[in-house]
C-alpha cells in the first residue's frame, strides 16, 4: 500500500493564506466556517521577526483522536490519512481537545465536528490537495511518504556537505 | 461540469484562473497551471472570487437616487432609462458648464480604463482622475524619459541579486508581476536586498535589510549612488557607450556620503555601503520596486536615481536584470485613448495642469478635482462619473472629498457594491466581476504578455465596465468613437495582432518576444538614444534634471515643532493578503483572515503609550484622527508607525459604513507641497500621535 503525505515545511511558508481559503472553497465552508489548514503568525522565531506556519492535521501515527472518539467515526486509512465519518459523528467534541494540532473543528450548524481529509476526492482524480496545489513557496508539499522522505535525506545531506 | 480557462482580476489582474461551471453556475476558481507567468499560483483572494460573485450584497440592477443625496433611497430603474437619464444631465452640464466640469474617474489599473479616456475625450472633458499620480504611472513616465521604458525585474534571468523597495510582493502582486515569480526566484537562493521600514517575511531573511526612515528612499537610492559611483563598483563601458550625463550625476551624488544619508533615512553607513556593494557586484541583479517610491514628493527623484543604478551596474536590458520589453501586438494605448479627439483649448483646461508629466499622460491628480468642486477653482466642476473607484476612502483628506461630492450636482458611481462613495450617487450602476467578462486583460502587458479574460457566467442585470461605457457613448452621441458591443471592441484592440476576439481567446493569450540588449541595435527609446541620467527635458519643463532629495513637509526634521506634538512618523497603505484597497471586506473567506485595520508599532512604542498587542488606538494627524487595532511588531523602529488603508465596514449601516472610523486617508493630506512634476500626495511620511482608544 502506498502511504501519502502532507509535508509542511514551516521555513517556507510566506503567509499568504492562499491554502485556507483553498480549504474553504473546496470544503464548501460558508461564512465564518474556520478553515481545516490555519496560518500562524510567530513574531520573533529562531532569529526572525517574522515567521508563518501552517497546523493542519498530522494524520498522526497513533492518533488521539482515534482513541477517544466514542462512535468510531474517526479512522485511519491504510494509505495513512485519518478521516471522519461524518454519518457516525455526534459532536459530542471529545476529539477536539485531544488534537495537539487544533486541527479538529466543530461545526456549529450540522452539529459535528468536521476535519481535514488530505482531499480525498481531489486525489482520486490525480490532483493535488487544493492547499498544496495554491501553496506558491512550496511551504506545503503532498506525495508518497517514501519519497518525500528520500528527497528531505538527500536535500539535508546536501546541506550538511556544503 | 465545464472548465473555462480565464484570468483573475481579483487584484490587478493577470493569473491563470480555472473557473468550474456547473448548470451555469460557477462552483470553484483555481489557478491555470498552464498561465506562461503564474503556472498555477492562486492567491487567497482569487480563490474567494466565488464568495465576490454571488455575494448577496451585490448590486444587481441599476439604481437612481428617491430622496436626498446620501439619504440611503433608492428606486430600481431599467438600464435604458438610468443611461438616457444620465447621458442627458451630462450633456446639459456641457452645454452649461462646458465638458470639462464633468470629470471622469477610475481606480487602480481597471482594464477598461483607457476606455474611460476614450469617452471623456469623446465627450471633451480633458478631466480623468485616477491613482494614477501617486501609482505606477509615475515610474512609467520617468522611466520613459529616464531609459525609453519600463524596467522589469527579470525573474526568468535567474538574478543573483534581488533588491526589493517600497513593496511587500509575496503578499500582493503588484503592476505586472506575480507574487509566484518572486517565490520561484528565491528558490534559487539569490542576495537579497529589503529595503522597507517594516520587518516583512522578506525583510526578515534579507542578506541586508535597510530599515529605512520612511519617505527618505531616494536619500538611501542617492547614498547607494555616491557608494558605488566613490568605490568604482559601476559598469565603465556601459556608462561611457550609454549614458548621458553620468560626470553631473556623479559629482551631484558626492554629497550624499554613506554618514550624511545615515542622518537623513535612519539606516547606518555600514550597511548602507554593504547594500551598495552587494547589489553592484552581484552580476545580474534586479531592483523589484514597490509603489511607495511614488508616494511622496520626490516621487520623481526615486524613480530616476532607481533607474540610475539599474543602469550604472549595466543590469538594464540584461538577463535577470531589469529588462525593457516589447509590447504584445495590440492597439497602443495612446490611439485607444483618442487623446486626439481632444482640442488643444480643452487640453489647456485639464485641472492639475501644472504637474507636467501627469498632464502629458492624461492624469489628474484627484485633490484639484476636489479643490475644483469646493471652490470652483480654476472653473467649478458640477459632475463625476466614477468607474470602480472609491474615492472616499482612497483619496487623501477623505473628508474633505465627502463635502466635495455632496456638492456635486450628479454623481454616477459604477461599482459592485454599494460602497461609501456610491451611497453619495444619483445613480448606481451595477458592474460585472471578472467571472462575468470577456476582455483583453493588461496586467502583464509591460512584461510582454496579455491575456485572454472569458466570461464564464452571468450575474442579474450586473454589466461589465465595458459595456456600460459602449451603452453610454451611443446615448451621448458618440457612437461613431466607439464600436456595437464589446466584441467589435475587443476586435478592435486585437486588431494589429491579425487575430479575432475569439481566435485570441482560444489560443489564451498573446506574448511578445524576449529580446536582451536591444540597445546595443537601436539604441535606448530616450531624445538621445541614451540613458538619461541627467534629463534636459526636465530640465526644459522647470523640473530638476538630477535626482534629489527634499525633505517631505511632514516629518521630525522638516517640522520639529509639529513632532513635538505629533511623535511618530506614520506610513500607511501596508498591504493584507486578503484585501485589494478598499475592496473584498464583506466576504467572509477574506474577512476571516484579517477582521480588523491593522496598525503595526514596535514593542517599544506600545510599551510608551501603554497598550498591548489587539488593543484599539487613535491614530491622529492635524486633520483627524482615526481607529485601529494594534498589531506589535519586534524590529519595527520604535519612531514608525505603519497603518492600512481602505478601511470600511460593509455590515455597518449606510450611508457611511463607518468609512471615517478606521479609513487612514481621514488623516492624510491633500494639502501641496506635491512631487512636482506627478502631484504626488506624501502618504509615507506624515507624523501622528497614538493613544488608546475604548473598544
């Protein structure tokens, strides 16, 4: 089974908020809906004054969410990513504490909780995540773990050889 | 589901857009990855342009004023009958007044603007006003007479060195770029030169970061010279073949040593010389210029000491470097505007006279516009007929515009919404969004490119600016200046190109060919042939043939007794990735991002006047003060304040909109010294006390 990633590299990230507002329009999140992908501004990091990071879900190895979520609506997926079932959701927001990402959110309306889905649907038709795909700096990047893992060993070991 | 390939114009305008259609609907925009400049890039506000389209708040018929003028009554009105009813107020002004009360105006780079210069010169109004004078127009210019073009940073030339002045471009693209060729550029891991008194991403990650004083750039740009031009870093052979007035230049610039110009822009001598090294010696490099060079009075100056060191590097017309381009084939801009149809009586009439070289362009500067409704000087203007601007927030002094435009006899407005400026109408007339639009789209033309924009559905009664202008004309009289529709226009800009409006829109988009080093065959598009350095045609006209420095009115060094009551410098107009000007605050996937004007001050600064990150304060200047939220930023200079514009709140109730509660221009001044030859407005460099403020 290939395993499939969404890679963040912080470093990277140029705070445009380009890939929430790709979540939303791709999620059909109305209104004030928060997004599954959120930019964080963090004013003075590593020697900058300026830095962006983008918290989505992890699709984490052992997921807490998982653990405590009482109907089973959350799974992991053997491709890697964990997804919610809405059917089986009950909002009751157990999960939502757990996540040390905040990357759960509860959705007011529909009265469940609603998360990101690596866009399943887009993948299927060979597309990218819509975040990855409207990222301009490469700050978030999605293929199979095997090979976003050589290519960082291969990238840090040209730095390192610099 | 149908996919049809456009271009967004949710800013200026140029990227790749995808729009899906379902049942004649459009369900999702993306990036085109097959755009030749933005290659998929799609930025938070193009992805929003769903949320802009089928915004419930559009207008979407035309509208006519029942009661008072701003007292928020309105009739729904045909089409026919609201431009009927229009063309014949116009031409009963005309025949008045004369055609030059009726003033014509347009916002930022609208791609039906030469359009609008068309129907004002049609109808003999030598009166359009834009932000032209204080936004790229001016480096167009001066860049003209400085070196025969517009130079582009060459991102495709693979700089080595990248400058970036007065912008923040990862956040906005601006002019004629995309804020994904600047990304792509980085990648390659070029210098890179920041010169901005805000601590951005990018100011962030610089090899050298000027923190520059704002208003002083073309101090820093004439210390950067001196360095340069002492140390023998320039390109002798580019210099000697293709300059003109280089020794001027160089003996002019001896005064501003590396420890004077430290006094005068607050950056050290150290780096000063630092940044002039790294750029002259780094083969190529690229200056990416930003329109704060242009917001002050020596907006000219700026432009032409920039120019000067693209030129005396020898980076002009090189790869990575700052290219001149070929124009696509297309019918120029000068007969598209029928300035032609203008007499020489009328042309002698056009308000803002005096400022040479925005007169030659046809822009007037909006301030005489004012000046000329309030006090019918030098003749009084008695209508506006305003296309997708908003000058209640956008021009200076914005109170001041608000008793101009009550006075005004007829006001149209053309816009989306039912802005500040178009609660003041007697008519509104509902504009079409880009997904509505078939058009040649302009943003990359300076770059070589233009684009084909492709409507893709259909929103009410709302018509696209074009139309509008076509529909107007015939009820004007002035059918023959203009064409039956839009497809016979746009025919007729493709015309030099041999190819159809839908010929053009199959293939996408129509690029010129990238040629280095034109020069070296026909010389630079200036009266010598050469670059400019020191300009005898400015000379000619009154204006100084060498850049210089002047203090802006308003700052600690001009006015020390006013910055004994006014502490801080205030800059405004930072850009959000979120907003365009004063557009997209009523959409919720934009709003979200930023919900509130942003003041940025260092840590120091809070700590003075007692507030914390988030807290409201009042930003005051002589003329007024304003409302926003305090966003602490370490690195910033604990002098400098740095507030945004175009600030109005759409949910609350009209006919303001609380346009004067948080709108920066209520504090800016529309009051002369101007950049002599543009009219240049100071916007970066005003002083201003900040306390808090409750709630």
């Amino acid at each position: 089974m290939v395993k499939l990633t969404l890679l963040i590299d912080p470093s990277k990230c140029i705070g445009c908020y380009a890939c929430e507002v790709a979540c939303k329009q791709e999620h059909g999140l109305s209104g004030w809906a928060e997004p599954f992908i959120k930019v964080k501004e963090v004013r003075r990091l590593h020697g900058t004054y300026v830095s962006y990071v983008p918290v989505v879900c992890r699709h984490c190895g052992r997921p807490p969410c998982i653990e405590v979520c009482p109907t089973g609506a959350l799974e992991k997926t053997k491709e890697g990513a964990v997804l919610l079932d809405v059917e089986k959701c009950i909002g009751c927001g157990a999960c939502i504490p757990v996540c040390p990402f905040k990357a759960l959110v509860f959705d007011p309306e529909e009265g469940v909780v609603k998360k990101c889905d690596l866009c399943v649907e887009r993948v299927k038709e060979g597309l990218e995540p819509s975040c990855v795909a409207h990222c301009p700096s490469s700050a978030l990047v999605f293929g199979e773990t095997s090979s976003l893992i050589d290519e960082l060993r291969s990238k840090s070991a040209g730095q390192l050889a610099k | 589901m149908r996919v049809v390939r456009s271009v967004c114009r949710m800013c200026h305008g140029g990227c790749g857009a995808l729009i899906y259609v379902e049942d004649g609907r459009a369900v999702r925009v993306e990036g085109d990855p097959q755009h030749p400049v933005s290659r998929g890039y799609m930025c938070a506000k193009g992805l929003a342009s769903i949320q802009l389209a089928y915004h419930p708040d559009r207008l979407r018929y035309p509208l006519k004023r029942a009661g008072d003028r701003g007292g928020g009554s309105w009739v729904r009105v045909s089409w026919n009958e609201a431009l009927s009813d229009i063309a014949k107020r116009l031409l009963e002004i005309k025949e008045r007044y004369g055609a030059e009360a009726v003033v014509f105006a347009h916002g930022t780079n609208r791609e039906y603007l030469h359009m609008v210069y068309r129907l004002a010169h049609a109808f003999g109004s030598p009166n359009v006003t834009s932000p032209g004078y204080v936004c790229y127009y001016p480096r167009v210019a001066a860049s003209i007479l400085t070196c025969g073009g517009l130079p582009i940073a060459d991102y495709d030339g693979e700089p080595k060195c990248i400058m970036v002045w007065g912008c923040n471009p990862l956040h906005t693209s601006p002019d004629e770029y995309c804020a994904a060729q600047l990304c792509r550029a980085l990648e390659r891991g070029p210098k890179l030169i920041v010169v901005d008194p805000r601590p951005t991403w990018l100011a962030s990650r610089a090899d050298v970061w000027l923190r520059i004083r704002p208003g002083s750039d073309v101090a820093l740009a004439l210390g950067l010279l001196n360095v340069i031009i002492e140390e023998g870093l320039y390109d002798r052979g580019f210099v000697e073949r293709w300059t003109v007035g280089f020794d001027k230049l160089a003996s002019h610039v001896k005064k501003y040593t590396p420890e004077k110009v430290e006094g005068l822009t607050w950056v050290s001598a150290g780096l000063i010389r630092e940044a002039a090294r790294l750029y002259a010696l780094s083969k190529p490099a690229c200056i990416q210029w930003g329109v704060k060079i242009e917001q002050n009075v020596n907006c000219t100056s700026c432009i032409r000491a920039l120019v000067a060191l693209m030129a005396i590097t020898g980076n002009l017309d090189v790869p990575g470097g700052n290219v001149l381009c070929s124009p696509p084939p297309v019918t120029r801009f000068t007969e598209f505007m029928l300035t032609s149809a203008l007499s020489e009586e009328q042309r002698r009439k056009r308000l803002g006279g005096e400022h040479k070289l925005s007169s030659m362009g046809s822009v007037v500067p909006p301030m005489h516009v004012v000046k000329a409704i309030l006090e019918g000087d030098p003749y009084p203007v008695k209508a506006m007929v305003v296309f997708g601007s908003n000058p209640l927030l956008t021009w200076p002094n914005s109170k001041l515009v608000k008793e101009a435009l009550m006075k005004l006899d007829f006001l149209v407005v053309v816009d989306l919404f039912m802005t500040p400026t178009a609660e003041l109408a007697d008519y509104v007339l509902p504009a079409a969004t880009w997904l509505e639009i078939d058009d040649v789209a302009f943003y990359f033309y300076r770059a070589g490119y233009v684009m084909a924009r492709r409507k893709a559905i259909e929103v009410d009664e709302c018509w696209p600016d074009h139309k509008i202008i076509i529909e107007l004309a015939k009820r004007l009289g002035l059918r023959e200046c203009f064409w039956e529709d839009v497809e016979e226009y746009l025919n007729y800009v493709l015309k030099p190109s041999g190819l159809t409006w839908r010929e053009f829109a199959e293939r996408g988009w129509l690029e010129a060919p990238k040629r280095y080093r034109k020069y070296e065959e026909e010389g630079f598009r200036t009266l010598s042939g050469k670059v400019e350095l020191y300009s005898e045609t400015l000379e000619r006209m009154g204006y100084s043939p060498l850049p210089d420095y002047v203090e802006p009115p308003e700052t600690p060094l001009s006015n020390p007794k006013l910055a004994e009551e006014y502490p801080f410098i205030l800059t405004t107009g930072h850009r959000s990735p979120a907003y365009f000007h004063s557009e997209y605050r009523q959409l919720p996937w934009l709003r979200s991002i930023q919900p509130d004007p942003i003041v940025e001050l260092s840590p120091e600064a809070a700590k003075e006047i007692g507030v914390e990150d988030g807290d409201w304060v009042w930003i005051e200047t002589p003329r007024g003060r304003v409302k926003q939220r305090v966003k602490v930023v370490p690195g910033m200079h604990p002098k400098v304040v740095s507030a945004q514009h175009g600030w109005w709140f759409p949910e609350k109730p009209g006919p303001e909109h609380g346009c004067f509660e948080s709108n920066i221009n209520v504090v800016t001044s529309s009051e002369p010294p101007y950049d002599p030859c543009f009219g240049a407005v100071t916007f970066n460099a005003l002083l201003c006390r900040v306390y808090k403020a409750e709630g």
